[in-house]
C-alpha cells in the first residue's frame, strides 16, 4: 500500500543517526513506546511512518464486509437496549472431552 504525502504536510521535529543495529531514536518526534508503525520509503530514500493498529487476521472479515459490520453493529445496540432473548442452557451442546 503506497501513501502519496506532499512535503508541506510535514515540519521537521527531530534529526537522529541511524545505530550499527540501523535503529533510529523516535523519542523526540513524539514516538511512544509500544506504538506500531507502518514504514514507508520512497527512491530518494525517505521514509515515512505512519501510526497504525494491528488486528487478528480473523477480524479482517469483518473490515472487509460492511454488511456484516452493521449487523454486528445493529446486535451490540440491541443488546444494550436490554433487546435480548434468552434461548436457555447449550452447555448440553459442549464435548465432554473439549477443554479451553
């Protein structure tokens, strides 16, 4: 995925040298610990960084189906409207051999 950003969006914060590990300090262009960050690099050898959330795998159908988004959606303010109906007991449903 390519982001086309032009110069005047940026200012600049910080300059910081490259490591013999080829890491580069953050902390003072406001980088946080723990932060992700999608690296992006042009062939003039700049890069970008882009602040971004990781999710399972398994959640992407739900990004990637807007139907299904909406339903799920539409059940979550159901059920905090108290619009629940309550279909009994399926433990009897569970394997006697599953475990968590």
């Amino acid at each position: 995925m390519t982001a086309i950003h032009e110069r005047e969006e940026f200012e600049t914060v910080a300059e910081t040298e490259v490591d013999s590990r080829g890491r580069v300090s953050l902390g003072r262009a406001g980088a946080r610990p723990g932060r992700r960050y999608r690296v992006e690099s042009n062939p003039d050898g700049v890069l970008l960084l882009t602040p971004v959330v990781s999710i399972p795998e398994r959640e992407m159908q739900v990004w990637n189906d807007p139907l299904l988004a909406e339903r799920i959606r539409t059940g979550i303010e159901q059920a905090k409207a108290g619009k629940t109906i309550d279909r009994g007991d399926f433990s009897h449903y569970l394997d006697e051999d599953y475990e968590d």
